[in-house]
C-alpha cells in the first residue's frame, strides 16, 4: 500500500499497485490510473477551467467555453473549493483585525422546505443566519471560517491558534473578546456601539469590514448556496481575496501548483 494519491471515488489514501500502473483502493476497491491530476482531466483541461474560473465564469459558461460537460466542471470547481478549504496561512503577526458577520439569503429568497424549518431571519447578533469569524494581517491576508456560534469558547481558540503571540488584536467590544488580552495579545477597542468606527490610538477593523462587504457582494451574485456548501464558497473568496494582486496568469499558476499538492 502507498499514500501517494487518493482514491477519485471515497477518497481514501492507502490502495494497492498493479504492473500496469493502475491502483485499487483498499476501501472501496475501485480501480483507477492516476494522471497526476485529479478527475482525469489533462493538465490542458485543469488549465482552461482554471483560466475561465479565475476570470469569474459560471460553471455553464465554462463547459461552453472548453468544450467538457457542465458536471464535469462542477465537480472540478468543486474539487478546487476543496482544495482551497485545506489551505491555512501560517500563523499572523503584526497588527491583526478580529471581527464575525453572519452570511445568509433573504427570507424572501429561502426555499420553500427550508422556511418550513426555519424561522425569518434577523439582523445582527440572534439571526438565522450563518455565522462567520475572520482574521485580517495588515497588509496581508485574509482568513475566515465558519462557526456555529460566536461564544468567547468558540473564537478565542481560533485566535491562538492563527495569531502569533505578542501580535496586536483589534476588534470592537463584543464581549467574546474581552479575554484577549490575557492570553499574550496587545488588545485595542473600537466602539461601534457609540457609532466610532476608528478609535483615537487609529484602531480600526476596517480591513475585515471590506472584506465582508465584498464577501456578501459575491454571494449575492450567486443567487444562493445551500449552507452545507458554505464552508467551500468561503474557501473561494478568501482566495480570490489573498490572490487580488496576481495576474491571471499567476493566478493559474498558484491553482495548479495547489491541485498537484492535493493530489500527491
């Protein structure tokens, strides 16, 4: 058995070699010829999904565009969300932003058999809505996540484990982040319940905040995602949002350099 690739099926990692190159996983005993690349598409395929994908082209408009099935795409996007989703930064330092937001469609917009489960959605804190938690290195990257609630047990974890001891944290007042400061940060408040959105030492979340906004904005243009999906389309704009800078060109670079990791 070897842990070189994965299975394209249950996607178990220990499988048996055959003399003809071809595997058969442990698991599942499906039988495949690894390329290199997954779902048996040419590193030429891979390329012009990557391209049209980074140019923010649907998933029907790139099966038109390369000429390959529409679920053949989807599954590729899908696999490149994933991808992205086990991406993690090393951890921040400097000043950092801290701050939540909830993601979500409006009640108008929700599923019929999804309203019959759920009640409408309010604003703010107390909403339906999904919960998301960010980190922002200035002048640097961007990370988020989704959390199923914004409790001081929740976040304060989040922020030891991607914020370098001794960094600077700024946030608003929110009471899950009133133990920071304990836990080796330098702690800076803005007040945005007194309407004070940079304080007079200039701390701000501003940054997050922009992120959010264009968060939300390209959420919307998809006309709504299913919540379990949520994770993955989080996954996509937090690297879109860290990639702004790179030509496309680099851009599908960076995308086939991550896809031949997953892979191998």
């Amino acid at each position: 058995m070897s842990k070189h690739f994965s299975c394209p099926r249950c996607g178990s990692k220990k499988y048996w070699f055959y003399e003809t190159k071809r595997r058969r996983c442990a698991a599942c005993r499906y039988d495949w010829r690894p390329r290199g690349l997954p779902l048996h598409l040419t590193s030429r395929e891979w390329g012009q999904v990557a391209g049209w994908w980074v140019r923010g082209l649907s998933a029907r408009v790139i099966a038109l565009e390369t000429g390959l099935n529409r679920k053949r795409v989807m599954r590729a996007l899908l696999r490149l969300r994933e991808a992205m989703a086990k991406e993690m930064p090393a951890p921040f330092q400097g000043t950092i932003e801290v701050d939540e937001t909830y993601v979500g469609g409006t009640w108008k917009n929700t599923r019929l058999s999804a309203r019959r489960k759920a009640k409408p959605s309010k604003r703010g804190r107390g909403t339906s809505k999904s919960p998301v938690f960010g980190i922002l290195c200035r002048g640097g990257m961007v990370w988020a996540k989704v959390v199923p609630d914004v409790e001081a047990k929740t976040l304060l974890p989040l922020i030891r484990r991607r914020v370098a001891k001794g960094s600077m944290v700024c946030s608003d007042t929110f009471s899950s982040y009133t133990g920071v400061a304990a836990r080796g940060y330098v702690h800076r408040l803005v007040e945005h319940g007194k309407g004070r959105y940079v304080s007079r030492r200039g701390t701000h979340v501003n940054g997050l905040e922009g992120f959010w906004g264009y968060l939300k904005r390209r959420l919307a243009a998809k006309g709504g995602i299913r919540r379990k999906r949520l994770p993955l389309y989080l996954a996509d704009y937090v690297w879109r949002y860290n990639h702004r800078k790179l030509s496309h060109g680099q851009q599908i670079k960076e995308l086939m350099k991550m896809l031949r990791k997953t892979e191998n």
